[in-house]
C-alpha cells in the first residue's frame, strides 16, 4: 500500500476462554499478513500480577522481534509494585508506551489512584493508552475537562483514548472536543460498534494526523478493524496517516519503512 | 508480510443479508432513503441488499413494513423483508401481506418485542413458515435498537429443532456468543449472518466447522457499514466458490426457495 508499515496501536496477549481468544502466536501473524498489518503493539492485561501479563508480552515479542512492539501494563491495585514495574517494562522489556485498563480498577482514567503512574509517565514522557470513560461512571466529566486536567498535570504524557475512533455515536461530539482542544490526545478506531459515516465525520472534525488504527486483536479480527480505514470515503493520504504514519511519529518508531 | 489495497472493491458479487432502511424514532440515521442507500451500494459494489423496517422492530410491524414498501419504490436492487410480532400480528393479515407484496423473508425480533420463543407462542407461524419455505431471520438482539437481553439460546434450540425443515438465518451474532457454534452444528437449517461476528478468525472457524453452506454475508447497514465484514472475507484466502456462496449464492438461494 505504501513503503510506511502499517502499524496496529490496539492489541492484546493472552488466553480468554469466554470471547474464544487462544495464545496462537503463528495464527496471530497469519492475521496480521492477512490483513496487511506489519506490526502490532501488543500488551497483556488479562493477570492481576500485571508482571505475568507483560513476561507474556516479552516472550511473544522474542518470537517474533520484527512483528510485534511490546507495550506496558500496570495496575493501581498494586501501588507499591507500580514503578518498578514501569522502570522493567521501560528498561529490560523495550516497552514503547503503557495501556492501563481502568474497567478493572472500576476507577476512571482521571482516579487519584492513577497518580504515581501518570507522574512517572509524564517524567518520562510515555503514551499512555486508555478507556476515556467507562460504563460504570454515573456522574461523568465532559471529556474536554477530564483530559484538559490530566494534561495540565502530567503534561509529559501523550494520551491515546481507546475506541475513541470507532465511529460510533457513542459520545462522538465529546471525543471531537477533547481532541481539538487538548493538545498530544489522540484517539484509536477499535471497537465493534460504527455507523455509516461516522468514521468520516471524525476524520474531517479532528483531521487524520490524531487518529491511530488500532484492532483491538484478538478480541476482533484485525481484517474487519482495517475495514473501517481503508473502504471510508477519506483521501489516500488520510489513510497512510492512520494506518501507519501517526502511530510511527508518536511512538518514534525506527525502521519504520519497508 | 502482508499487503493492501486502500481502494477496495469485492471481487464478486454480493448481496447484502442484513440491512434496514428508513428513518428512526430516537435519532437521524445517518442513511434513511433508497437513494442514498444505493449510493452507497453503488460505491461498494453491492449487487442487492435485503432491507428491513426498523420501524416494524422497533414500534409497529403492519406500519413498518408498509413503510418499507413506500421506500423502496419497487426498486429491485432492495429487496423487502417483512417484520411480524406473534403476539401482536394477525397471522392472515400478515400472510395476504406477504403474498400481495410478494415478500421473500420475514423476520422477528423475541429480544425488542419482549417475549420468550417457545412453541405455545410461535407454532403458528412457524407451521406456516415450514409449509410455505420462506426462510426466517432471528436477529439474537439488537444492541442498537434495545436493550433487551439477547434470545434465549436454549428457546431458540428446543423450539427451531421442532421445524427440521425450516430455514432460520441467526443474524446479529455478537462476537462474545460462541454457542452459536454448537447451535448451528445441533440444527441443520440454520444459516448464521456474520455482520456483528468479528472476532478474530471466527469466520474461518464458521467455515471449518460448518462448512461455507450456511454462512450469509451481512453489513448491518447504516448502523455499521457495507464495508467492514465484506473486506474481511476477502482477505481471508478463501476459494472463489467459497467466497461467491457467502457474499450472494448461499442468500440468494435461500429467498428463492420461497
């Protein structure tokens, strides 16, 4: 498609037996070629010990050193193993930004419980992927104020808002603020739910270069997510930028090209 | 390592399984007449796309499907499913509709219209459904319309497995219920539309485990997009045969049996 690689942001390890994801690191690649994906950011989330979900992570990088991008995972439930564990992850295992995943801390992205986390990133100037809401909030912020917040307090971090990107109409006019507003957020287009142009309407009202594609792999089939890029109605150059380009700028991926 | 076209177009002919047409109650859809709906088959090259009432679903069948009839203006390229509701409907009212309108398909929809799938409920129907060979879709549920719980798989099993000579396509099978694979090796006459079954491989396992017979091609347009599913099985590898049964043949054989 172009000499850029095709990079996907969104992409889990790791055996869940309930929506049938299996550890096949060979069927894993026979996807990705199938879908024309050359690499794929992996992280593992699924461990409360979140050391066990990226040695996951490590192990399948090492089969495939050329495919696959390792990337961090921590959990505030653990405040006391969570800088260690970042400094491993960032150090030992080449991580190149983090997922946190707080529907399972059943504490939004902006908790006081994500602090010790968000400050070492912001130290360190890491990306940091993220839910921008979850289900169980009750009261939510509107997002403009809550990543507005974050930046002004960890304005060393890149914050990438998972499925933001979808198409959905799923607080779409929330997502188009925060982005357009609120410097270094970008949004990534995993998930199941779309609507006949929404995807379009994204792309023209934050422009491409805030959109990463990602596939949420294995738990979606990274041939249906790819979909949603390449058959929209947006320019060729669009696509380029979303597929690969933006994702190799803001992770400062070398090798980047064919 | 793989590679793509950004300008995709099928490879065969494809007739859409699962779409609706016409507006909504609750919000603008983004594509709500005939023309623009063809536009965007045009683009996409779909030959024909089987068309549903969400009006029928979600309110009134008798006012949805005559609806339906008024969009579509005995446009060919769209082709009418009518909507019943067992415990509302008259079934001879609704049989002289079918007939008058020369209707191919029919569908229900247990999950918005709120009742359990037993036989005390449906006999009727079905009998006649059986007897006349036109095939029925059962959407498991309905996410973007409802928020009703899905049907009932163990309904759907002992009552579909009373009609042995009933076609029933399970349309809308979300990623996260695998027992739709034990229910269509349990019950030969059922066809699954794979619109919302995304999971990774998961149609290559269709067809591994069913063979491609009974697997029909849906978008869920314009609540999701032409594009997505079709991309997807033509990046899959599949035979040519293979992929005309489940992008046209496989539907197309089912609605003319009627």
């Amino acid at each position: 498609m172009s000499e850029t690689k095709i990079v996907d942001f969104h992409c889990h390890l790791g055996r869940w037996g309930f929506p049938r994801i299996d550890d096949l690191t060979d069927r894993y690649l026979r996807i990705m070629d199938l879908s024309g994906v050359d690499l794929a950011c992996v992280n593992c989330i699924f461990f409360g010990n979140a050391s066990i979900g990226n040695d996951i992570v490590a192990s399948v990088v090492k089969e495939a050193p050329d495919r696959f991008i390792p990337v961090a995972f921590v959990t505030p439930h653990y405040q006391d193993d969570v800088i260690g564990e970042l400094e491993r992850c960032f150090g030992e295992l080449k991580a190149k930004f983090l997922k946190i995943y707080p529907t399972y801390y059943q504490r939004p992205v902006d908790d006081p419980g994500y602090e010790k986390i968000f400050k070492w990133c912001s130290d360190n100037k890491k990306v940091i992927m993220s839910h921008a809401s979850e289900v169980f909030e009750t009261n939510p912020p509107q997002l403009v104020d809550r990543y507005s917040n974050l930046a002004d307090k960890f304005p060393g971090v890149s914050w990438v808002m998972a499925h933001g990107a979808t198409g959905g109409r799923h607080k779409r006019d929330q997502i188009i603020e925060a982005v357009n507003k609120v410097p270094k957020v970008y949004i990534d287009t995993a998930g199941s739910l779309d609507t006949f142009g929404g995807f379009e309407t994204l792309v023209s009202n934050v422009g491409a270069k805030k959109i990463v594609f990602g596939s949420d792999m294995p738990l979606f089939d990274a041939r249906n997510q790819i979909a949603r890029i390449i058959t929209s109605k947006i320019t060729e150059k669009e696509k380029k930028q979303i597929l690969g380009e933006n994702t190799i700028k803001l992770l400062g991926l070398k090798n980047a090209k064919k | 390592m793989g590679n793509i076209e950004l300008d995709f177009k099928p490879t065969v002919k494809v007739w859409d399984s699962n779409a609706s047409l016409g507006p909504r109650h609750d919000f603008k859809v983004s594509v709500d007449t005939s023309e623009q709906t063809l536009e965007e088959m045009d683009r996409l090259e779909i030959e024909k796309a089987i068309v549903y009432s969400p009006h029928a679903v979600g309110f009134d069948s008798n006012d949805g499907n005559n609806y339906l009839i008024d969009l579509i203006n005995s446009n060919e390229r769209l082709i009418p499913q009518f909507v019943f509701n067992p415990t509302w409907d008259n079934l001879e009212q609704f049989q002289d509709e079918i007939e008058k309108n020369r209707i191919s398909s029919v569908r229900m929809t247990p999950s918005v219209h709120q009742y359990p799938f037993e036989n005390w409920i449906v006999k009727p129907w079905l009998s006649w459904l059986q007897e006349t060979k036109i095939p029925l879709w059962i959407p498991i549920s309905y996410e973007f319309l409802s928020n009703e719980s899905p049907v009932n798989p163990s309904e759907l099993h002992e009552t579909i497995r009373q009609y042995p000579e009933l076609q029933v396509v399970i349309a809308d099978v979300h990623y996260k219920y695998s027992w739709i694979f034990q229910l269509l090796e349990s019950l030969p006459n059922c066809y699954v539309e794979i619109s919302q079954f995304i999971g990774t491989g998961a149609v290559e396992e269709l067809i591994e485990r069913l063979g491609y017979e009974r697997i029909l091609y849906g978008s869920g347009f314009p609540e999701n997009n032409f594009g997505r599913q079709l991309y997807s099985i033509h990046q899959s590898g599949l035979e040519k045969n293979v992929l005309e049964s489940i992008c046209h043949k496989n539907v197309k054989e089912l609605i003319s049996n009627s």
